[in-house]
C-alpha cells in the first residue's frame, strides 16, 4: 500500500511539473545556443588599497584612480565617501563625505565634469563638481536601490542589485531606458559595481568572483572572467577580505584594475 501511494504521489508531482510554464526571467536556452565565452586575463601589477575601504565604486579619469565607499554598522570602521586614491598606501583623498546614520554610498561615475554618487536605501542619488568636488544637487533615484554606477559617455548608467541596468540622461536625470541582462536565457541577478569600456559593460557579480561583459544593445552576457585566483590572493593576505567590488578601466596603458570590499590590495589585469 505504502509503495502503491509512493507511485501515485510520484506520476502527480511529474504531471504537475510537466504542465508547468518556466518563469520568464528564466527562460530555458535554445537547443544548441553557443555557451559563453570565458575571457581570459594576466595580472600585471598590484598595490595597496586601504582595508578600511568597503569598496562600492571605482573609475580612472586623468590618470588618477577615483574610489566610492560605503559604511555599515557592523564595521564601524567603514564610511561613506569617495576621493582620489593614493597609489602609494591606497588611502583615499577625500573629497565628499556623507552622514553614516542617513545614507549608505554607493556607485560613482564622472559625466560632463560631473561627478555622480549613489546611495543604497535612500533613493537619493548626489551631484558633485568635478574641479571643486562641492556638491552642487541631488536626484531622486528611479529604482529602490542604488547599487553600481557608470557612463557609456552619453548617458548614466546604474545597476540595482536585480538582473536590470537603467540608463538615466543627464540632464533630468530621468531614465530613457532599461536592460534586462541574461546569460545563456537566465537573468544575471546582483549586477553591482559597473565600467563601460569599448562599447560593452562590465559589471561585478555580487558574492562571486565573476566579472560578465555585458552588451548594451541587447543586454546579453557577451563574456565572463573568473578571477578566483586574485580573490584568493587577497583573501590569504588579508582574512578580512569580503565581495569582489570594483572595476576601474586606464585607457592610458589599457589595464584593467580590480579590487574588493576591505581588500588589502588593488591588482591591474590586461583581458585577454
């Protein structure tokens, strides 16, 4: 009897879960899509980065290596700022810093000697003098969470912690339009900190050590890079390490530079 109802039980769940639909941001892959393509990379370089710094934001512009942080209560330690990075001792420069008890930092990105920083929770999003670094306005952030941040030269781009990034035009600062990004068919969830490089997007996947280049056009995963072995590296020089957060591009020496959350060292890698 006990074996009879197993059976039964058994032909039900298949049935039910062969009329089932598979969720839309789900979609199984087309029988014989290519698989992506995994992007290789050399590390070149590397230098210190302060292991105070909880890293939410980072982008090169003349030369200089600019860097976002965020604070969280449970390291006291931490604060919400962004300034110019010291190559020396990886201390930043700071030059806006934002009250820990109302708003969490988040992403930067430079546009038309601007400077723009997200915040976490507070969809709140601030404005910066690129020369003078004086905070100049605010803006309302279209998404519930501001994550990572980035321009493709026209427009903002930013991230949310979903599979979505939302383009937002500077003038308004209102979106004009949004991507959803999938690999092989499947969403690409916790998109966090973003840099446009040569027509694509690079985009640090939260809790992982994967980078994904992503395709503005159609918001499909063009490529992924592993880098397990560099957050190893500064897992072992330093057990304090956390997420993989943080892509800057040098388009002077063509370099890529990578870092995390309380990392103890930024490294520069050339992608294959």
């Amino acid at each position: 009897m006990k074996t009879r109802l197993l059976f039964a039980a058994g032909i039900f769940a298949f049935l039910i879960c062969c009329n089932r639909q598979p969720e839309s941001r789900e979609q199984i892959p087309a029988q014989g899509q290519p698989e992506t393509v995994s992007i290789g990379f050399v590390t070149l370089n590397s230098f210190p980065h302060d292991t105070n710094s909880f890293t939410e934001g980072l982008f090169y512009h003349d030369g200089k290596l600019y860097e976002s942080t965020g604070a969280t209560k449970e390291l006291p330690q931490t604060k919400s700022l962004y300034g110019i990075v010291d190559p020396v001792t990886g201390k930043i420069n700071i030059k806006a810093e934002l009250d820990g008890n109302e708003y969490f930092g988040e992403g930067i990105a430079l546009l038309n000697n601007k400077i723009y920083q997200l915040t976490w929770r507070s969809k709140i999003g601030f404005i910066y003098d690129a020369a003078t670094f004086k905070k100049t306005g605010e803006f309302i952030l279209p998404v519930e969470e501001g994550w990572g941040l980035t321009t493709d030269g026209t427009n903002l781009v930013m991230s949310d912690g979903t599979n979505n990034l939302t383009f937002l035009e500077p003038g308004q600062l209102q979106p004009v339009k949004t991507i959803s990004v999938s690999e092989n068919g499947y969403a690409t969830d916790y998109l966090n900190e973003l840099e446009y490089v040569n027509g694509f997007i690079y985009a640090n996947v939260w809790t992982t050590n994967k980078i994904v280049k992503i395709n503005p056009q159609d918001g499909k995963v063009a490529g992924t890079i592993d880098l397990s072995p560099i957050a190893e590296d500064a897992k072992n020089s330093y057990p304090g390490s956390l997420e993989m957060n943080g892509i800057a591009y040098d388009p002077a020496e063509n370099k890529f530079v990578i870092t995390g959350k309380m990392w103890p060292r930024f490294y520069e890698i050339k992608i294959k």
